[in-house]
C-alpha cells in the first residue's frame, strides 16, 4: 500500500482524484476484480496526471485497507437504514470520505465534508446529500471521540 504524497486539501487536482477514487471504489462494490486489477484497468482508460493517479490510488488504497472499519462505521451511523439498501454510488461515496478521514496526511474534515457534497450533487440524487453529510458528520465526531490525536487533522 502505498502512502497519501499529497497536500492536504483541495483544488481541482484533489477532486480530480476523489471522481477517479470514486469511480474506482464504485467499481470495487461492483464487485468481479480486486483493486490492483480495477485499479489497472482505471488508469489505461483515462489517463492521469501523475499527482492525480498518486491520490486517487492511495485513497482507493485506503478504502481498501479500512473496509472492515468502514464498514462499521456505516453500519453505526446510517440510522434505520441497513448498507444493502444503500445505494451502490452513496455507499461508494461514504466509503471515500470515511477513508479519506482516516487516511494519513489527509484533507480537512470540513474539505472531505464539502467534496463528498459536491460527489454527491454530481453523481447521486439531490436528496441523498444530507443524509451523506450527516453520516459523515456522525462517523468524524466517532473517530474524533476515538482517537483525538489521529483525527486532529481533520479539525
């Protein structure tokens, strides 16, 4: 697994990343090809630059190393709502903020918050906006409780 080289934060290189990510996890929930091979087919298709393929590759990486605590955490914090009724492309987007949020040298609470948001307008129904952002939300007051060093970055 590789290490998150990136700063912090945003910009369009950094939502370039979590789109590629994100197609990338969606994929993943498809199911039928491990990461390595989803990852593979990912970049052969659409070219990258170099700081993009780096992120979106350690965020898919992240998704991958904390799917059990992602999981979890999904499951804690979606209320009334069991993650097969969740759809494919909003459990997707969960999963990314939740690894982001847990990703070492990591972005901002507030800018994974705001991205998810934006993923979420472009990619999943208008409605679904809140209830990602306050499954996000619940899940980073979590892992704040948890570990107050490790998740200080996301102040």
């Amino acid at each position: 697994m590789r290490a998150a080289k990136q700063s912090a934060g945003g910009g369009r290189q950094a939502q370039a990343a979590r789109e590629a990510a994100l197609q990338m996890v969606y994929a993943l929930e498809i199911g039928g090809q491990d990461a390595a091979q989803i990852e593979k087919w990912f970049v052969e298709a659409h070219p990258l630059a170099p700081p993009v393929r780096e992120r979106a590759g350690a965020l898919l990486d992240s998704v991958v190393r904390h799917q059990e605590q992602i999981v979890e955490l999904i499951r804690r914090h979606s209320k009334r709502w069991k993650l097969e009724r969740i759809s494919l492309v909003d459990r997707s987007l969960l999963k990314l903020g939740i690894a982001e949020f847990l990703a070492p040298a990591g972005a901002s609470a507030r800018e994974v918050i705001m991205a998810g948001r934006d993923l979420c307008l472009k990619y999943s129904h208008p409605d679904a906006q809140e209830f990602g952002q306050n499954v996000l939300e619940a899940i980073l007051n979590d892992l704040q409780k948890a570990e107050p060093k490790a998740a200080a970055h996301a102040q």
